[in-house]
C-alpha cells in the first residue's frame, strides 16, 4: 500500500491578505515549508527547513476547522515557495470545498493548476521567472532592496501585461526603503511606463500576523 501524500507545513493561520490588490481581505494562509531560494532580505526563513508532514486530509480539517469561526472565502498559498512541493491535490481538494486560492510564488518553478489568483514575485539576482508566468500572474511583487535598480524594473514591466501592476514593496517597511520605492516609483513614471505602484505590507503597519 502507498503511503498518504503529505506536505511539510510550516503554519495554517487566519489573517488579513495585506498586499498587493487583493489587500484587506480575509484569507487562511498555509505556510508550506521550504524554498528553492535563499534571499538575503527573506523575513520567512523559518519556513526555509523543518514544517510538519502533514496528510491531505489533517490540513483539510484544519482548514475547515479555522473556517468555521472564519469564514473567508480565499486560501493563500505561501511559504517559502510554495511550489518546491507537489501542491496538485491540496488545491484540488481546496477548490472542491468552494475555495478561492491565491499562489504566491518566486515564479522559478512550473504550475499548471486551477488558481484563481498567482501573485508572481522574481527575486534577485536575476530576477528570473518562467514564460508561463506572463499570461499567468496578476501581479507582481518586488522587494525594493538596497541592490535593486530601476532597469530592472524596466525589464519586469516589458516583460509583463501593461494591465498588471507592478507594486514596489519596501523591504520591511523601512524607511530607506520606501524613499527608494517612492524614488523608483517617480523614474517609472518620467520613463513613461505604466502600471508601477508603492506597495505596502498591512500586516506589518497593523502588527498582525
Ligand atoms: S523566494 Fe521568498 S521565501 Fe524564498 S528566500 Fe526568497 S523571499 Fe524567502
């Protein structure tokens, strides 16, 4: 007999979505462990190693469980990189409950699955993506770290739809770096490229998790 598919998780936990355009909505987060990825900047580097195997069904329940006190209609798949694990039957199994699922992904892997919303996030140096992600994504997501520079920036946006944002998220929060965002924000708009936004990270103004 095969033994149960399982999936390390690091934490399942209900919060407010507080970036990009889907921010202020409620959503339970599943944290999955591991990531492909070692970026300096990362503020989710518990979820780098370790998690809790856990069976299709345990994290059903406990989806379902938080649900019933919680009553949000989105799943937000994250991590670390949520796409370094076979994630197929989990948003199978999420999408049959009535859920709408997010993805928020480094890009550097391959997903063909029923996601409703993939916030796509290149990260440095190369900042690389797969073509996929062009019809895919419905945003994008960068780090505005000290090394970031506008070409880059420039790169992403011919890369991407003119129709999908591009928000700047400072690092953190923090006060160089949003100068930098505001910054980049203003090159963007001189240089004629549409679509480039200031972002910001909710759940760290409001110190919530
Ligand atoms: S891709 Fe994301 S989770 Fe992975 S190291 Fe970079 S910031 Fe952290």
């Amino acid at each position: 007999m095969h033994p149960l598919p399982t999936l390390k998780i690091t934490e399942i936990f209900p919060s407010i979505q507080g970036e990009g355009l889907r921010q202020g909505t409620p959503a339970i987060f599943i944290r999955l462990s591991g990531c492909n990825l070692q970026c300096s900047f990362c503020d989710t580097r518990y979820a780098w190693t370790g998690g809790r195997e856990k069976t299709m069904q345990e994290i059903v329940d406990k989806v379902r469980h938080i649900h019933t006190d919680y009553p949000a209609e989105w799943i937000c798949l994250t991590g670390g990189e949520p796409l370094v694990q076979d994630i197929t039957s989990l948003i199978l199994s999420l999408k049959r409950l009535g859920f709408f699922i997010q993805v928020e992904t480094n890009a550097t892997l391959s997903c063909n699955l029923p996601v409703d919303w993939y916030t796509v996030s290149p990260k440095p140096d190369a900042y690389a993506f797969r073509p996929e992600y062009k019809k895919k994504a419905h945003e994008i997501k960068i780090v505005v770290t000290k090394d970031l520079n506008y070409p880059v920036i420039r790169r992403l946006r011919n890369a991407f739809p003119d129709s999908i944002p591009i928000w700047l998220q400072p690092q953190s929060i923090l006060k160089w770096s949003t100068k930098k965002a505001l910054r980049l924000v203003r090159e963007a708009l001189e240089d004629g490229q549409a679509n480039i936004r200031l972002g910001v990270q909710l759940q760290r103004l409001y110190g919530i998790k």
